[in-house]
C-alpha cells in the first residue's frame, strides 16, 4: 500500500515540514514520486516505526 504525505503525517502525528525535514536528514526513507505526489510504501514507515521503538 502507498501512503501520500498526509497519511505519513497521520501515522508518524507529525507535521509536513517535519515529513519533509526527516526525509532530507535520512531520518526516514526517501518517498517516490509518482505523478506530482510523493508516495511512500506503508511497509517503510512501518520498518521506520519498528526501528524506532528498538532503540529506546
């Protein structure tokens, strides 16, 4: 499943500049673009999440 940058914000409760800022830092992965959206796999946030939570 895609997620667009609005879903990433609902998932991540973050804001878009954040979205965006985590995404030049490599914090999170880069998203794809499809059309004029940007795009991520739901399956990277997860791995995003899940590898957060290891390093707490």
């Amino acid at each position: 499943m895609l997620l667009t940058t609005k879903q990433v914000c609902e998932v991540l409760k973050i804001g878009r500049s954040t979205v965006y800022k985590m995404t030049l830092n490599k914090e999170i992965p880069s998203p794809q673009k499809i059309g004029i959206k940007n795009v991520w796999l739901e399956s990277d946030i997860k791995t995003f999440i899940a590898k957060k939570f290891e390093g707490e």
